[in-house]
C-alpha cells in the first residue's frame, strides 16, 4: 500500500494534496493518545472545558473562508454552499460549548436513602465520517463528544479529509490539550475497521452506507462498543393536490439535488398526486433549468460535480434507454465529475431508481392517488431517514407524518435538520440520534448512587 493519499478535486481530476496515508499502526498510536489524554480532559472543570469549545467556535469563525474554500475544492461543493456548511459546523461547536455545564442527573426518593444519577463520558470515541459533508458531520460529532468530556479520534473519508487535519490544528491552537482530538486519514478498510474493533475505543459513530454501517454494528459487537449510526436514505417528498403546487415544485429540486444527490436525506422519490402530475412537472421542468452546474468556486454556481468518476459511473447506471426521462440539466464541458440534474418521470414504484439509494441528481417523479396510497408508497422502503409532507390541510399535514416511519421530517418546507434538533433515522436509516441535546446522552453512560441516611 502506498505511504501517501492523493487527494483529487472532483471539479478538476488534479490532484489537490498528498498527505501521510494512516493504516492500523497509526489508528493505534491515535487511540493510545486518546486514552492518555482523557483522564486529563474528564477532569478540566465543566466551565473550562466549555471555554475551550467557545474559543474553538470562535476560532472556526475566523477561519471560516478558508475552510470553506478548501471544503469546496475537496469535495466540490458550491463556495455559497461550502460557507453554510462551515457556518452550522461554527453553530454546531458554540451550541454544545454550552453543554458541559448542563449534563444533568435526577434524584430519586428511595427507602433508607437517597438515590441520584450522574452522567459519565464513555471514554475513547471513534468517530467515522463521510465524503459528503465532511467537516459539517465531523462537528456533527466530536462537538458533543467533547462536550460529553470523552477523547475523540476522528477518521475522515479518504476522498475528503483535508479539513478535517485543518481542524485537528485549530483544536490545539483554541488551547484544548493534545490528544483530546486525533485525526486517522486513512482506508476504512484498515484504520477504520481497527478502530471498530479496538478494545479501548468504547464508541463508534459513524455515518455512511448501510452496507457498511451492518459490518460496523457486527464488529462493534464484538466488544460490546456502543453505536450510533447514520446511514443511508430514500426519502419522499410527498405534493398533495391542495398544496402550493409552484412552491412545491420551486423547493424540489435543491432537496435532491443540493450537493449534487450526495446526500443520504436527499428527497430522491417526489410522490404526488395524480391530479396536479401534469401542472407540478411544467413547474419542476422550469425549477430544474434554473439550476448553474460548474465550478464550485463561482458564486454563480448551485451545482458542483460528483465525488469521483467511479461515483459517476455508479449514478449514471441507473439511466439506460429504457428509464422514463423526463429532463436532464446540462453540465460543463473537459475535466471534472461531472453529472447532470435528471427528472425520471412517471417512474414505476418498484424500479431500481425508485427502491435503491442513487445517491447522485436523479429524482423519481412517482404518481399516487389518495392519502392511504401517498402513506403506502412512502414507506415502502428498507430506509426511514427524512421527507417533506406539502398540503395546505393542517389535518392531513399532521396524520401523514405521523403515519410516516420516517426520523425527520417537514411540512411545507425541505429543511429539516437544526443544530437544536435531533437528527437520525428509522429501519435501516440507522441507530440513535445526533444533534441537539439528545446528541449528549449517546456520549455518555448514566452512573447510579445509592446515599444511605437512615440512622443505626
């Protein structure tokens, strides 16, 4: 295996940086690190140890245009995008910079005594990340890490681990001690399944496939390591015919094709109502060509390239001559990975396009006839991560979400992940949640004490 990583810009196929390649020798000399350094870091005073996560976001702040450009050269994200992402990534450290101080327990009235809970840090956390958001779900899950008082080592995508090892540095310069965070840029097939197996990492975070996700979960078992899980999705976005029909369509496109489809809550399958079919696809047709495929350096661009040309290659197979084209975008001409934004409509709900995760700028446009048939159609899937509900019917609104075996969801509206919230998924989507203070709990264990006070 080659000593260095070549990391590739997708908008140019040059190569970008040559970094250090981790294998399982230095996946252990990162986890040794982090057990030396967490008995230190468990014991820094709650308000301490959230001052050092303030100065962090602080820190992230200043830096935010450098991270963003080198986000989108690395992993070809618009540069509008880029600094959104860097932006929740600063978000994200200052809301659980506020943590260390509100890790609270119960007291309990018990005979004899008095019962109370604390809540410990795990210890050694390996935190596995993708190519897709790469410092934004790295955030995602060293912030409540720390703030929880474990030791992390974070291993990036190979494809995308640039900022990553720029966070690395910034975590050392907010004055947070060395070895409370190590960055592994490595294969998953070697750092990262050390890291799994490892007895002294006592959880595994990880977000990506769900193929990988059930050898991750099989190993982690092994040792009993805790899981939290974020992996793949096929979400719908369901357009009822008493919606804002032009809105709808307006809002669909970026909800699949935002990130260029590279998105496990990508809106890939838009159900709607057989009565506004024909009105709903004039207007997704007009949203569509609106969208500016090319370099992700220009403030004009809304669409950068895929990841990689083996990528491509997988997205494009699920388009042959026989799949119900209804629109393809353009994209730029010479280098790049590139893909253009693809309208399969109408799609047959069982259809590989419509059953597999593309996880590229292909969107199934799939008819359906009632309320009971939307629900139907909706579910009908391995996955259960996110999804939009459009009606102007409170009523509905509100069963259908309910109804749906989904983790996120919106109405009216293709946002659905908030710093504040939690974020995970149902079925196969995934294990635990991440994000707002729920985020927290899956960083700690819950100690029980027992306090005797009668008298003898």
């Amino acid at each position: 295996m080659s000593e260095t990583l070549q990391v590739i810009e997708p908008a140019t196929e040059a190569v970008l940086a040559e970094i250090p390649r981790a294998g399982v020798a230095e996946a252990d000399a990162a986890v040794a690190r982090a057990k030396a350094a967490f008995p230190g870091w468990k014991a820094i005073a709650p308000g301490d140890r959230s001052r050092l996560l303030h100065a962090l976001a602080h820190l992230l702040q200043d830096n935010l245009e450098e991270l963003a450009v080198l986000e989108a050269r690395n992993a070809g994200k618009p540069i509008a995008d880029a600094r959104g992402e860097i932006g929740m990534v600063v978000e994200t450290f200052a809301y659980y910079a506020g943590a260390p101080e509100r890790l609270l327990g119960d007291t309990i009235p018990v005979a004899g005594g008095m019962g109370f809970t604390v809540r410990e840090p795990l210890g050694v956390v390996a935190l596995i990340t993708p190519w897709n958001f790469p410092l934004c779900i790295a955030a995602w899950k060293v912030a409540p890490a720390l703030a929880a008082g474990n030791t992390v080592v974070l291993k990036p995508a190979e494809l995308t681990p640039l900022t990553a090892l720029r966070l690395e540095q910034l975590v050392v310069e907010a004055g947070i001690p060395e070895g409370v965070v190590n960055v592994v840029a490595g294969p998953g097939s070697t750092a990262g399944a050390r890291l799994c197996a490892h007895p002294d990492v006592a959880k595994v975070a990880f977000t990506g496939s769900t193929e990988v996700g059930r050898s991750i979960a099989a190993t982690a078992a092994q040792t009993i390591k805790r899981v939290t899980l974020e992996l793949g999705g096929k979400s719908a976005n369901v357009v009822f015919a008493d919606a804002e029909i032009e809105r709808a369509a307006a809002a669909a496109p970026m909800a699949v094709f935002g990130n260029a489809g590279q998105d496990c809550c990508a809106r890939s399958r838009i159900l709607v109502q057989s009565s506004v079919l024909d009105t709903f696809l004039d207007a997704l047709h007009d949203a569509v060509a609106q969208i500016v495929v090319g370099d992700p350096l220009s403030e004009a661009t809304t669409m950068g390239p895929l990841i990689s040309a083996s990528h491509r290659d997988t997205v494009a197979a699920f388009v042959d001559a026989d799949s119900p084209v209804s629109m393809h975008g353009e994209t730029p001409e010479g280098p790049g990975f590139w893909y253009p934004p693809t309208v399969l409509a109408p799609v047959d709900p069982s259809s590989r396009a419509a059953t597999d995760e593309i996880f590229g700028p292909i969107v199934c446009v799939i008819p359906f006839k009632d309320e009971a048939h939307a629900i139907e159609l909706a579910n009908d899937t391995i996955y259960g991560l996110s999804g939009s509900i459009w009606t102007r019917d409170g009523g509905k609104a509100l069963r259908v979400a309910r109804a749906l075996d989904t983790g996120v969801l919106s109405i009216n509206s293709n946002s659905s992940v908030r710093v504040s919230t939690p974020f995970g998924g149902f079925k196969q989507s995934g294990v635990g949640r991440e994000l707002g203070p729920h985020a927290l709990e899956a960083y700690t264990e819950i100690k029980t004490i027992y306090y005797a006070t009668q008298e003898h």
